[in-house]
C-alpha cells in the first residue's frame, strides 16, 4: 500500500505544471460567461482559454480586442490572472498560509524553489515574502505615475483604473493594454512619462526579484552576488546595443521612425530594445518594420528576461554561459569565468540542455505553424518566440490564428512560461532514477 501510494506521489514540477494548467482551466471557464464580454455574450471557450493561457502565462498575444470584446469583469479576470500568473500561484498560496499561520513544509518549500528556480531551499519563504513586498511596491508607484498621466487624457476614475491595469501588466511583463484596436502604446510613442515609467517596470519586472533584493540592500551589505552582476551587465548591454541597432535599421522608415522627431526616434528605439525582455507592449507598429529589424527582434525575445522574474525567454544567465562558452574557447581556457568566478560544469550542462530544448521548441512549433497558417515564414517565426519569449509583441498574425494554431500557440505560452527544462522533467516517467553506473571515456571529432 506504501510503494503503490509513493507511485502517485507527484514531483515539484508535475505540481508546478498541473497548477498551472488549474488556474488557466479556471480562467477560461470564467471568461467564457456572458458577463466577462462586453456585449454580455458567451465567448468561445476556446478563445477565452486563449486569453487565460497568454495572462497566465503573462504573455499578451491575443485573438480578442481586450479592451472592446471584455467587460469590466472580464479585464478584471484577465488583471487577477496577469497578477498571480506573473508572481507565481505557488508564491499566492505561500502569501495565503503565512496569512493564516499554516506551516510551511518540506514539500511546499521544494515547490517554492522549483516555480522561483532557486538553487537552493535556503530562505525560501523569505523571498516569497519579498516578492510580494517589490511586486505590490513596484506596481504602486507604477499606478501612481501613470494615472497622472492619464488623467490628462481623460476621467480620473478611469485614467485610474487604466493606471493600475497598465502598471500591473507592464511589471508582470504581461503585455495586455486597454487602449483597444490592437494598438497596445503606440499612442504614446513620444511620451517621456509613459514611456519612461513603462521601460522602468519592464526592467524591474524582467531583472528577477534575486536581482531587486540584491540592489535594496546594497547599501547594507555593500556587494552585489554574481547572480546580479550577470544579470544586471548582460540585459544592460543588450539593451544598449538592441536600442542602436533598431535606430540605424529603422531611422530612415517613414512608417516608424522616420515620422518622428529626434527625441520619439530615442524613446521608440529604446522601447523597442527594451520589451522583448518579456514585456509585450510596444510603441511603433512591429509589422510595419523592416525585416531585418523583425528577426533582430526575434533574437531578442528568444534571450529574454532573468531567471525568477516575470518574463520568459532562454534567460540572459544562459545567453551569457552560452557567450562565456564561446569566449573561452577561442582565448583556449578550460573554464567559463564570469567576474572572476569560475562557473561549475552542471550550470553549463543546463544551459546547453535549456538551449537545445528551447530552439527544439521553437522549430517544431514554427514548422507546424507554416504547414497550417497562410503568412510568411517571418510572421510564423516572430508569433512562436514571442510566444516561447512571453513577450506577446505580434506582426498581427494570432487574431487571425486558425484553432489548431491557438492550441499550438498555447502550448508554446505554457511551455516558455513554466520552462521547456522543467516541462521535461515534470514529463519524465521515473524522475528519480539515478544512474548507477559510467561508461569508458571516448572522444569524437568538433568543427
């Protein structure tokens, strides 16, 4: 009776999945009534399950108008989903048993580090403490900003709500907005306040809240972990370098930049560099940009944001062992060093193995995608990583998805959200074999 009952005894991340699948499973159940839509009709569950898996899973990419086809109730909904999907429904249900004294166990705690892939168990329901804490601290001054700015554009009590809706989905870098037509910021290009405040909560969102931590208590502790220079140096620099090169691709393309004057052409270029580290919502029109700058942006988002953030994407840790890799090889070291820290060989295995899973993902998703969606092979491309990326940045091709591509769209959201490593695992049949034996050493032929 004990063997048969350890059978069924689920691992971190088969709760991990199975959690996930429940709470998109309640949000589409909930977005399909008539009073989640705005013309008080039923939606297809299909397309309500859509929406639920993009929030949950804080993505963006939508088949439904948010703002024209959603009732108040309905963008409520979809703001609970962004808010739980983003933190985590693992780091919800910790808040809820702090709240009414439950302990914390084992079991619950090796959940925590699963879903905030942490490496250890060490202060775990600390952090969970502190995300709540950043994330509700963040996304209140990101309300206060933009509804002020708001307020200039229309009634207080909706530049209100439009302020809290917009600062948590921007944070959560879940890309949805309420501005209707698809049009996500685009109204606001030129904007310094919005645009400012909107990168501001990106980058908050998108760094991970290991890296928030270490920067609030810098002036304690006086260090930053490696952790956080990666982080921190990595996403700086691809930030930089994807706002110049986005700048000298599209300067002279009268339906982007070009229409601007000098300070929209920084704040545009700049934008666009920063969402694709996971947050969705863009300020010039993505299919209106030259090629060259769309699969620049594919890039981009298949990087991502940081390890135990909000966003998706292979993670900027893994793009930077993956570019120390390279570095070492070519200088003829023997170790990946990272300021002056020698990384341990499991981390690159990972890395490699996150990659390899990752690009698997997104080629067998695009070449599904091609055989059963009429547009371009770029448009394909760009939907999937973004998709994988939970970026939710589109060419305009998911409302025009056919049911077959929505569920492979959905399996893309959920597989870049929860990680293609640990869907593997939590996939795996007998995940607590060990191997019990090593073959001899032999060597094959590279490059």
């Amino acid at each position: 009776m004990k063997h048969r009952t350890s059978a069924f005894r689920l691992t971190p991340s088969q709760i991990l999945a199975l959690g996930y699948v429940a709470l998109i499973l309640c949000g589409g159940l909930l977005l399909s009534l008539p009073v989640s839509s705005a013309a008080g009709e039923s939606t297809s569950f299909l397309d309500a399950l859509f929406t639920a898996t993009s929030a949950v899973c804080v993505t963006g990419l939508v088949v439904l108008d948010t703002a024209n086809h959603f009732s108040v109730f309905g963008h409520a909904v979809i703001l609970l989903l962004i808010q739980v999907g983003g933190i985590g429904f693992t780091t919800v249900a910790t808040l809820f048993a702090l709240m009414f004294r439950r302990r914390i166990s084992l079991r619950d705690r090796m959940v925590l580090q699963q879903s905030m892939n942490q490496m250890s168990m060490e202060g775990i329901v600390r952090l969970v403490r502190k995300v709540i804490f950043y994330s509700l601290a963040i996304e209140a001054a990101g309300t206060a900003l933009l509804t002020a700015r708001f307020a200039a554009d229309m009634a207080f009590g909706r530049a209100l709500w439009f302020g809290a809706f917009h600062a948590v989905s921007i944070f959560n870098n879940a890309g949805f907005d309420l501005f209707g037509g698809f049009r996500s910021l685009t109204g606001y290009v030129g904007d310094p306040v919005v645009n400012l405040v909107s990168m501001a909560l990106i980058v908050t969102g998108g760094i991970g809240f290991i890296v928030l931590s270490d920067l609030v208590e810098l002036r304690r502790t006086r260090r930053l972990s490696l952790h956080s220079k990666v982080v921190l140096s990595f996403s700086a620099g691809l930030i930089v370098i994807g706002a110049i090169i986005i700048f000298i691709f599209e300067l002279t393309n009268p339906k982007t930049l070009g229409a601007l004057d000098p300070g929209g052409k920084v704040f545009a270029s700049l934008f666009q560099s920063v969402t694709p580290r996971s947050g969705g919502v863009v300020t010039l029109d993505i299919a209106s940009m030259r090629q060259a700058t769309q699969f620049f942006l594919i890039l981009l988002m298949f990087v991502g944001a940081a390890p135990g953030s909000t966003g998706g994407g292979i993670k900027v840790t893994t793009f930077a062992i993956l570019a120390g890799a390279m570095m070492s090889m070519l200088r003829g070291r023997r170790d990946i060093v990272l300021f002056r820290y020698r990384l341990a060989q499991d981390r690159i295995y990972k890395a490699v193995t996150f990659i390899l899973l990752s690009l698997l993902l997104v080629v067998f998703v695009t070449m599904a995608l091609s055989t059963i969606e009429d547009a371009s092979f770029l448009a394909i491309l760009f939907e999937t990583v973004s998709a994988f990326g939970t970026v939710g940045a589109s060419m305009g091709l998911t409302p025009h998805l056919t049911a077959a591509g929505k569920i492979l769209i959905m399996a893309t959201m959920f597989a870049g959200r929860l990680g293609p490593l640990t869907l593997a695992v939590a996939l795996r049949p007998n995940p607590g074999d060990k191997e019990l034996y090593r073959h001899p050493e032999g060597k094959i032929i590279i490059g």
